[in-house]
C-alpha cells in the first residue's frame, strides 16, 4: 500500500473543507465529480475491510483501483503497442476502420485525464482536511480554467503542486490567479526543479499571512545579473528561464526595505512600543535583532532577484529543500549589517519594547 493510499484513509469526507472541495469539483467536471469521491469512498472502505478480512476486500481494492494509476495504463498502452502490431492485410481489407483507431485514441486520453484528476483531488482532499475553509461562492470561471488544465498532468511530482493549488483555492478564494494556472501549465519538470531551488532561498513578507508584500532572493551584495547566485544554482541564464515564464521580475537587482522585520515605532505610545513584522525564510518565521546599537527603524534595504505576481502565488505550494550554504551567507551579510536573525515564534507582527541603551 502506497502512502497516499494509506493516508486515504483517514480523509474525512464530511469536514466542511472536503465539502468545499466537492462544490469546486463539481464546478469543475460536472457530475462526475460524485464519481470521483465515490472512488475514495471505495477505495477507504476496501482498505479498511483489508485489514479485518484480507481475502475478501482484495478484489473490492482491485476493482476501486482501475484505472486509477495514470502511469499503469500508459505502460499497458505502451506494452500493447509494442506485442501488437496491426497487419497491413488488416488495414486494407477494412477489418479495422479510422473510426475505431479515433475511438481507442479518445478512450485512452480520456481514462487517463479521469485518473490525473482523480489523484490531484484526492491529494488535494488530504492537504484540507483539518483546515478552516472561508465561507464564499465557488468561482466558476477558476474551477473550469483549472479542471481543464489539470487533466492533462501526469507527473507525480507536478500533480503535487497543483493539488496544493486547488486546495489553497478551495482555502483561501482568490489564492491563486487564472493567470497563475496558465504559467503553471506550461512548467516542465526542470523549471519547476528550478523554480523550487529559487523559493528555497527566498525571503518574504507577509503582514496578514495572506498577501505577499515582498519576495525576493537577497543577491547579499553582489549582482545577480552577472552570477552573484550562480554558486547556488542560480545562474544569470537560470534566471532568465524563471524571467521568461513569469516567475520573477526582469529586473535582477530591485530592493524593498526590511526595517519593518526590524521594527518600527508605535507614535503616542508611553514607554515606547516598537511593531515588528516577520520574514519567512526556508518555511520558518524570522526577525531582525540589532547587534550594535542602531536606530531600529533605520533603514534596511534588500536587493535581489523579485518574484513577479505569479511567482509569490506559486511560492505558497513550493516544497522547498534545505539550503544550508546559502543559510550561512546570508547570516554572514547581515552580520556584515550589524544585524543577526533570530526565530520568531509567531509569524505575525507583534509588539515589544526596545531595550534599553
């Protein structure tokens, strides 16, 4: 059993983000998104007769799960290809007809777009299950863009990213643009590889956990137009593949100024009041602690590679991967600032007092 046949199941079809996911499925694909989730039913309920009596659930589980693996049925497809050859005398006598070629044709695509969207809202149904889900109306317009485009994915690795997508969605409405699904749909496996090496060693600030204000990947005083992070695997030509589907800004070396993460002055306040504002970095929530003593509202500005509008949505769903060298610079430049960053417990602003001098 796969893990995400075990964590099957344990969805639970009656919280109320699930039932949110079956009013975005239905919007979607119609009816038949009653089939999907009767597929789930089917293959929980097999499973769990599996572990009572082995033998009798065996043949339920064989019958929830055909057709549900889109790589099984395009290696059968390629197996049947190959061991069967259609002879010419076949061709010409008319034993098989352009009719039937175009029907087999449809029904392969077509059982394989079924599997691709069953496997992207299953893993989505698991990303929201013990999540708080607003209380808005489907938009239609998203869910037809996004069902359309997602039948025809059939990496794992990208079915991922788009069930944190529809599940982000179904979360949050207005989480992820239709503008933002066509760059999706048009990330290969590479750029997609790259495209998560860039969100692994990118800052961002986000006041209300919800809009982005800023994302970036400090360049930590040197250029990144001229390979300032090359030796992190993101070289000038890498950038511009990022450039070229939307994901960052064509200008390499924007700053936004970060004193907020340091803090700001609260005006009327006795004693004074200070409000910091939170970075988020390798998916954990950071301030900015003076070393030496500074104004702490003086300014601090970032420069680096920006991700456009498309790409701090997408950051969201980004698994992101341990990036310890690049960690250990970007300390060292802010040592070179006279500031240290220290783990914030909360990833939303907060007040404190500065201390004393």
């Amino acid at each position: 059993m796969s893990e995400q046949e075990n964590d099957a199941l344990n969805i639970n079809l009656n919280s109320r983000a699930v039932e949110k996911l079956i009013d975005y499925t239905a919007s979607g694909i119609g009816s038949t998104a009653s089939f999907v989730f009767s597929r789930m039913m089917a293959r929980r309920d097999a499973e769990a007769k599996l572990i009572a009596a082995e033998g009798e659930a065996k043949a339920k589980i064989a019958e929830a799960k055909t057709q549900a693996d889109t790589m099984r049925i395009i290696s059968k497809a390629q197996a049947d290809a190959r061991s069967t050859i259609i002879s010419s005398e076949a061709v010409v006598g008319g034993e098989v007809t352009f009719g039937d070629l175009v029907e087999q044709r449809i029904q392969f695509q077509e059982q394989k777009r079924q599997s691709n969207i069953e496997s992207v809202v299953q893993q989505a149904a698991l990303e929201l299950e013990d999540k708080e889900v607003q209380d808005d109306e489907v938009d239609h317009d998203w869910t037809a863009r996004f069902f359309n485009d997602v039948q025809d994915v059939s990496s794992e690795e990208m079915q991922q990213i788009w069930a944190k997508v529809l599940a982000g969605e179904v979360e949050r409405s207005g989480s992820t643009s239709i503008k933002t699904i066509g760059i999706l749909k048009n990330l290969d496996k590479g750029t997609a590889d790259l495209f998560r090496k860039l969100c692994s060693i990118c800052v961002s600030i986000s006041p209300d956990g919800g809009i982005i204000m800023d994302a970036r990947i400090p360049a930590l005083g040197g250029d990144a137009g001229t390979n300032a992070l090359q030796k992190y695997g993101l070289s000038f030509d890498n950038l511009n593949v990022l450039n070229e589907h939307d994901l960052i800004i064509s200008d390499y070396n924007s700053s936004y100024d970060y004193k907020m993460s340091v803090g700001i002055p609260l005006p009327g306040q006795a004693p004074p009041l200070w409000l910091r504002f939170p970075f988020r970095f390798q998916g954990r929530s950071w301030v900015l602690v003076p070393i030496k003593q500074r104004w702490v509202d003086k300014e601090f500005r970032l420069s680096g590679v920006a991700l456009a509008q498309s790409g701090r949505e997408l950051s969201r769903v980004v698994e992101i991967q341990p990036m310890k060298e690049y960690l250990e610079d970007f300390k060292k430049f802010l040592g070179q600032n006279d500031l240290n960053m220290a783990e914030s417990g909360i990833h939303l602003p907060h007040q404190f007092q500065v201390p004393p001098e």
